[in-house]
C-alpha cells in the first residue's frame, strides 16, 4: 500500500515526509504531521509552496521597506545643503542608485512570490505579475548596470537609452505589481482563516495608490513634467510601497498562523474545507 506521506511536504519547514510512514511529527522541526496534511488538503491547490511563498513574502515586505526609506533619504538630501557643492552632487548620486538598486530587489522579490503562486487557483494573476515584475527587474537591474560601468552614461545617447529603460521598468513594474496585489488578494480569499477586513483595506489603498502612481508616471512620459505631476507621482509610488509593505508582513504572519510550529494538530477551530 502507497504511504500517505509520499508525497506530502511539511507546511512550517518544507521538509519532505516520503517514507515518514505513521511518525506523527515532522523529523525536521517537529511540527505535526497531521497539520501538514490538513493543509494540503484544504489550501495545497492554492498556495502550493507555504514555505517559499511565506519567505519571499517576508524578503519583499522587507526590501519595500527599505525602498521607502531610501526614498526619504533621497528627499532629505534634495533638500539640504547646497545645490551645486560637491558632497551635495556625491550624495544625491549615491541615494539615486541606492534606490534604483533597492527598488530591483522590490521588483524581483514581487515576481519570486508571483512564482511561488503561478500553480495555485489564481495562477493567470501570478503569471500576469510575474512578467511585468521580473521583466522590469531585468530591464532596470541592465539599466543600472550601465550607469555604473558606463562613466558616460549621464550623457548623449547612453542617458537617452537608459532612461528609455528605467521607463519601461516604471511601467512593466506598475503593470506587475497591481496584478501581484489582485494575486494576493485572491490568495488570501481562497484559503479560509487567512484573509481579513485589514488585510483588504490595506490591498485596495495600496493598489489604488499604484495606479495613481502609474497616472502621474504616464502624465509625466507625456509631457506634464510640472511640479505637481513630480509630487503626485512620488507621492503615490512611496505611499503605495509602504502600504504594499505593510501587507506583506500581514499576509507573511497569516501564513505563519497556519503553519505555525505546534505540539499538535489544529483545532477545531481550523478553517473549514474550500
């Protein structure tokens, strides 16, 4: 007779359990088998990979964090100091690539957690967020690269090329990262226990926020390069990063609850079968 556990993995720690037999724990971390199977019951066909998705939910919440305060840093130093001294010019090149480079992680974070999800229910989103955030990670992270290697990359037709691409990457992580927040939202529904009042509000208002990002960007690759359309769109892009951060540590906890290192199998009160 086939062994039950052949093909399940432990929730909390990954830890394959073929050839386990009738353990009742997980050899690796302990946790209960029998929460391992639960899951694979009611939430596997949703979010296949807890485990990665749970850890790349927690890296990307983490590097969007850091965005925003990169992003303070290069507001504080635009308005300080003297415009035209030398260690004014040196900061603001630094914070510049400080976020160009955090803001790549942003974006390759966003598509592994679009991976992690491509063969759950809501599969379409994930693909749909995964090419506009790996491929705008690509494209900037080349972008980036250039500038760096390339001393005269803020002249003539390389600055021309490298701004054509950091707009590419602005627009195809837009597009990305809205289908990423539909993607966790679904998610979150599909899976009983996991989703939430907060976790919705904080899902619209940073995609919201997205979008306004992507109006105020377009606005501004159209021609509105005035003050206003400037202030809009940084606005919109650190308020909806923030936001988007916040919602990845709540989701990242949910999952956690799930799949949280126990003495014993969940309780009655579990979510009930999708």
């Amino acid at each position: 007779m086939a062994n039950p556990n052949d093909e399940l993995r432990c929730c909390v720690c990954g830890y394959s359990l073929k050839g386990v037999g009738s353990a009742a724990a997980c050899p690796e971390c302990g946790a209960p088998i029998e929460r391992s199977r639960i899951w694979a019951e009611r939430a596997a066909g949703v979010m296949p990979s807890p485990v990665g998705t749970r850890r790349w939910v927690a890296v990307q919440a983490a590097v969007e964090a850091g965005l925003v305060l990169a992003v303070l840093v290069m507001l504080a130093v635009l308005t300080s100091g003297d415009p035209d001294s030398p260690e004014r010019l040196q900061a603001e090149d630094f914070v510049y690539f400080l976020c160009l480079g955090v803001w790549t992680a942003v974006m390759g974070a966003t598509g592994a957690v679009a991976w992690t999800l491509r063969r759950g229910a809501a599969g379409r989103f994930a693909q749909l967020a995964l090419f506009g955030c790996g491929v705008g990670a690509i494209v900037l992270a080349v972008a980036l690269g250039i500038q760096i290697l390339n001393p005269q990359a803020g002249v003539g037709e390389v600055a021309d090329l490298t701004r054509s691409m950091i707009t590419v990457a602005v627009f195809l992580w837009s597009f990305g990262s809205i289908f990423a927040g539909v993607l966790l939202v679904r998610t979150m529904d599909a899976i009983p226990g996991l989703g939430g009042l907060w976790f919705r509000i904080l899902s619209v208002l940073a995609t919201a926020a997205q979008g306004a990002w992507l109006m105020a960007a377009l606005a501004m690759w159209l021609g509105a390069r005035d003050v206003p359309a400037t202030i809009l769109a940084a606005m919109a892009w650190t308020f909806g990063t923030a936001l988007s951060s916040v919602r990845g540590w709540v989701l990242f906890a949910a999952i956690r609850r799930w799949t949280v290192r126990a003495s014993g199998p969940p309780s009655v009160a579990s979510p009930p079968a999708v």
